[in-house]
C-alpha cells in the first residue's frame, strides 16, 4: 500500500481553508477554480494533470 506524501495533511488542510473562504458552498471545483484556490495559472492544473471535476484531496496530492 503506497504511503501519503510527508506534507500531505498538511497541504490539504490549507487548501480546505482556502477552498473554503473562496467558495463555501463548494466540494467540487473547475480547473479556474482550483487554479485561484492554489495560486497557479489554469494552464498548471491542466500540467499536473487534473481536468475537470477536482476535489481538494486531488489537488493536495499533487501539490504535496
């Protein structure tokens, strides 16, 4: 079984946070979306791999 990354909890707690702040009512998020939560351009999340229909634990396991 692969183990998390170190940072992991971490990185994904803070972008909760932020995810929170910037949309509240929102679990699921857009390339733009996840892009603003992040602070990297849509082009970047596209790179990294991720399309459409993101979640906060996606984007913490590979920013991590």
């Amino acid at each position: 079984m692969p183990r998390e990354k170190e940072l992991y909890r971490d990185t994904l707690e803070r972008i909760r946070t932020r995810a929170d702040q910037l949309f509240p009512d929102k679990l699921v998020y857009n390339q733009k979306e996840a892009a603003q939560i992040v602070g990297v351009s849509p082009m970047t999340i596209s790179r990294k791999g991720l399309k459409n229909m993101i979640t906060a634990e996606q984007i913490a396991r590979v920013f991590a």
